[in-house]
C-alpha cells in the first residue's frame, strides 16, 4: 500500500471521527445513523492510522506530498 493521504487530511479525519464519537456518547445521535456513522467514523481512524484511502486509490487521488 502506497501513502495516498496527507498529515492535513489525516487530521481532519480524526477530528471528524471525534466529533461523531462524542455525539453518540451524548445520544445526540442515536439508532442506526448513530451505527452507519460510528462505522464511517472507525473507518476514518483506520484510514488515518495507515495513511491509505482505498477511495483515493480508485478515483486517482492523493492528498499526499509529491516526490
């Protein structure tokens, strides 16, 4: 796997992954939205911990630095 996602993107993904983690803590979200985006918000911390989007991959994308 190819780094595709730069430190701004990783950030602003762990950031969101916080704010919905802390909404559905505090019930502002609840039932299956609660659920789909808990997952998104899993999926945006495993994302961000390996610097890889595989959506990136596929669309051509990269957030990344050039070499």
């Amino acid at each position: 796997m190819k780094k595709n996602m730069g430190n701004a993107d990783r950030a602003i993904r762990v950031i969101i992954a916080l704010i919905i983690a802390g909404l559905y803590a505090a019930n502002v979200i609840t039932g299956t939205l609660g659920i789909v985006l808990i997952v998104l918000a899993v999926v945006f911390l495993l994302t961000s911990f390996v610097s890889f989007c595989p959506l990136y991959t596929i669309f051509g994308l990269s957030t990344g630095k050039k070499k």
